[in-house]
C-alpha cells in the first residue's frame, strides 16, 4: 500500500487532473470525518472520471476501505461501498489492473506495492458489500439499485453489474437482438415492461409487442436473491419479464428477454 506520507509516490500517479498529491490530504480528512460530501469529492472527481480510472484509483481504493472497515457508521459505510462497485466493475483481474499503469511513471516495486495492496482490497470489498447488503434497508430505491451494482461485482458478475450501471434509471431497458441484432425498446411503465420496435419517446403511436413472462428457463437466482435480501421493490415486478421470451420483431426469432439486455452492452 502507498502510505499517505509518500507524496513524493503520490505526486507520480496518474489522474484525471494530474493532481494525485491532494489525495493523501483527502483520505486523512475522510478518516476524521467520515464525511459523504468528502467520499463523494475523492471517489467521483479524482479517481474516477467518465467511465476511466487511473493509477491513482488503485492506491487509494485500498485507504478507501480501510475507513469503511474501521467505521460503525452503517449509511457512510453503505453509500461508499455502492460508488466504488461502479469505480471497481472491471477492476478485479491482473490484466485489466497491467492496463492502467502508464510508462515510466513508477517503478516495479512501486507498481507491485500498489497491485498487491489493490488486490488485497478487492477481498476487502467483496466481504464488506456482502456484509452490508442485509443493512440496506436505510437506503432509498436508487440507492438499493446502485448498490446492487456493487453486490454484482463483488460476486464477479460484471456484465450483469454494467447493465444495471447503464440502466440504472429503471425507465428503460435495451434489447439486442442476439440473431440480427436489431434493437427493441423496453419500458419500464408503472412496473410492467412494454416492448416497442422503436423509440416511444419519438414515436408514440406504436403498437405494443408481446413479452411471454416466466417462460424461458434461463436461471436468474443470482439476481433474485440479492434483490429479494435488500428488498428492491423496484426491480422485483421485473424478473418474470427478465425471465421471459420475446419474438424479434425484425427476424421473428425468439430469445430471452434478459440475454438481448446483456447483448445490449
Ligand atoms: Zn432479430
């Protein structure tokens, strides 16, 4: 792990700004303060930043959870461990960590230092989410979404995490057709998923098309039990649409509902 007193390793870290030396000073006042307003400022303008993360995301994860390990602070604890599943969907393996590590920035040592520590603290995060997830009941909807998001990664489903990133909004799900991979819209309206061949938002005068509910054997007991243990009302009237087949409305070749939403990404 790079302490908080090696600026001079801070310094050298990449970022979104190229400004990783007032992450030490952050991290330090987190710890003291267990601010969200803090988390928010750390995790969503300095290491993370449209979609990208970057050497210095690496280091400081590991302080990140330090904190949320040694707070009782349940709402902080809850509401940073749901940002960092977002900053951390594609961040568990070896050769996606290789990737973020920019040429002649740091030395070996200093980049082993940061990976093993990283690594450690993806552990770290998987037990902690786990852990938090039968306290979710303090969050609001979207928040219980998000930190679905961070349940999937810390499960290793990563895909299923980005689709609940992408369409976190609830309102609106893509299909792709896995055959001809033409698009269906699928909205959300008063918890029953409507199927169009285009847009209704340009295009209101369409006719519905049928979604058969419950009829694919598709298992999705991953995704039912974490939202059946944090009570995701939201989601719930959605799984027998997920579970169910929809005929392609451009090949007429039928597939599950869910399959054409993890094709969509
Ligand atoms: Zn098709």
């Amino acid at each position: 792990m790079i302490e908080l007193d090696e600026l001079h390793i801070w310094r050298k870290l990449s970022s979104p700004y190229r400004n990783s030396e007032v992450i030490p000073s952050l991290i330090q006042e987190l710890s003291k303060s267990l601010n969200k307003k803090i988390a928010d400022e750390l995790i969503w303008e300095h290491i993370y930043h449209q979609g990208s993360v970057y050497e210095n995301t690496l280091a400081t994860v590991p302080h990140v959870l330090m904190i949320i390990e040694e707070s009782d602070d349940i709402e902080f604890n809850i509401d940073v461990l749901a940002s960092l599943g977002v900053v951390l969907i594609y961040l568990d393996n070896i050769s996606e960590l290789e990737q973020i590590f920019e040429e002649d920035h740091l030395n070996e040592k200093e980049k082993n230092r940061i990976q093993i520590a990283f690594m450690d603290s993806i552990e770290k995060f998987r037990n902690l989410v786990n852990k938090y997830s039968h306290n979710t009941e303090i969050l609001n909807e979207d928040s219980k979404r998000f930190y679905l998001i961070a349940f999937l990664v810390s499960i290793k489903r990563h895909k299923e995490a980005e689709i609940f990133k992408t369409f976190n909004i609830n309102d609106e799900y893509i299909f792709v057709c896995p055959t001809c991979e033409e698009e269906t819209f699928l909205w959300n309206e008063e918890n029953v998923l409507n199927a169009y061949s285009s847009d209704p938002t340009t295009n209101k005068n369409q006719e519905k098309l049928r979604i058969d509910v419950n009829t694919s054997n598709i298992n999705l007991d991953w995704l039912e039990k974490p939202i059946d243990i944090m009570n995701i009302n939201s989601l719930k009237p959605l799984i027998p649409y997920f579970k169910g087949d929809i005929n392609c409305h451009s090949c007429n070749k039928k597939h599950n509902v869910f399959k054409g939403i993890m094709n969509s990404i």
